[in-house]
C-alpha cells in the first residue's frame, strides 16, 4: 500500500510543463518505495475483520437472509 493518496499520484499527468511533469514522476518514483515501509499504510488485521464485520451486519440489517460469501485477506506485506 502507497503511504500518498491515489489522487497525488492520478494527477501527475496534468503537471505542466511537461519537465515538471518528469520531475514530480521521477521524484514519486523515487520517494514511493521508500515511505512504503516506514507508512505501514495498511489497516491492522483486527480492524479489517472488524470493518468487515460491521458491512456484513449492515447488509444483513437491510437485506436479512441474503447469501454473504467472503475469502480470507491476503497476508502479504509490501
């Protein structure tokens, strides 16, 4: 996961001029791998089962006795 907002790294092509564009691609590219590991951009496992649990109940809530199918979360770590 990217410690930036997806919108940071979305609008880069609309940099101008095109220098700046190349400059601020190279320098994301440069400083993304490295704030990657320090961020720790992702949520905790428990609080992901606990947001998950929460939408579930909601869709229960709303639409009791429709199918929920689910899988479990992947355990990579960028």
């Amino acid at each position: 996961p990217s410690p930036w907002p997806t919108a940071l790294r979305e609008l880069i092509r609309y940099v101008r001029p095109p220098r700046v564009r190349r400059w601020v691609r190279d320098g994301y590219g440069w400083i993304q791998p490295r704030f990657s590991p320090i961020a720790r951009a992702a949520l905790p496992p428990h609080l992901t089962a606990e947001y998950l649990e929460m939408t579930r109940a909601a869709i229960d809530f709303n639409r009791p006795g429709i199918p929920v199918v689910a899988s479990l979360p992947s355990v990579h770590i960028a």
